[in-house]
C-alpha cells in the first residue's frame, strides 16, 4: 500500500496568512493611534499660538488709553467694523501664526471693542481658523480713570 506523503505547507501557509493578517491590523491601528496624537498635537500647538496671542493682544490694550490705538501702532491690521460694536480690528495669521495678507491667512485674530457706561467697557479677543471653528476668545474688561479736569467740570455744574 502507498501512502500519499502529505506537505505541511498548508499549515504553514495558513499560519502566515494569519499572521500577516494580525500584523496588519496591528499596522492600522497603530497608524490611527500616530494620526489622532499628530491632529492633537497641532490643535495643542494652535491653542497655545492663539493664547500667546490673545493675552499679548489684552496686555497691550490694558497698558493704552480704552482705545485701539495702542494696538494698531504695534499689529499690522486691518478695520473690521460691522457696526455690532465701537471699534474693530482684524490681524491675519498664517499656519504659523505669523502676521500675513488676507489671501495668505489660516487663522485671525478680531478685537472688538464695547463701551458699557461713561468710561467702562470690555475688549473682546477671539482667535479662529478662517471660516471655520473658535480656537481661543478672551474678554478683558477696562475702566478709564477720571481725570481732575473731569472731576472739576462735574463739580461746576
């Protein structure tokens, strides 16, 4: 009687097949696992840019006058006036975060300025990607000091 002498490759085969199969999908998760920390590691790196910025921006107006010309002396920027608030402005901001045209700009910056009563009122500071979804506002509230002149004047009436 002859046997018929069987290989053990098709074992062997499957047990690749199965193991490049566990590789691959080792791979892909792996692969979604770098992508999602990539994303998040920029979105970290956006917000830090942006809250950098912000409280530059804040700083600046704080050291001013209640007005957006300490701001305009030192941010090249353009007037943003939709009539909602006093005064304000639009700084565009590459991918970088450096100051850029409008044509160039991935993110802006826009201070606007509100007035609530005789010399109070707030600035508000939002930084955001171009069309798209708010990476850092921020609200700085100011209170001009009455001067003695003023005073003077209020007191003669």
């Amino acid at each position: 009687m002859s046997r018929i002498k069987r290989s053990g490759s098709s074992t062997f085969l499957m047990e690749l097949l199965f193991n490049l199969f566990l590789f691959c999908l080792l791979c892909s998760c792996g692969l979604l696992f770098f992508s999602k920390s990539h994303n998040m590691t920029k979105d970290t790196t956006a917000l830090h840019q942006a809250v950098s910025l912000a409280s530059s921006v804040a700083g600046i107006f704080e050291s001013g006058d209640g007005t957006l010309e300490g701001l305009k002396d030192v941010f090249p920027y353009e007037d943003f006036g939709d009539g909602s608030c006093e005064d304000s402005i639009i700084i565009y901001l590459s991918d970088n975060f450096e100051f850029c045209g409008a044509s160039q700009a991935a993110y802006h910056l826009i201070a606007d300025l509100y007035y609530d009563g005789y010399k109070n009122g707030s600035l508000e500071i939002m930084v955001q990607k171009i069309n798209t979804d708010l990476v850092y506002k921020l609200t700085t509230n100011f209170h001009s000091q009455t001067t003695l002149g003023e005073l003077m004047e209020v007191s003669h009436e």
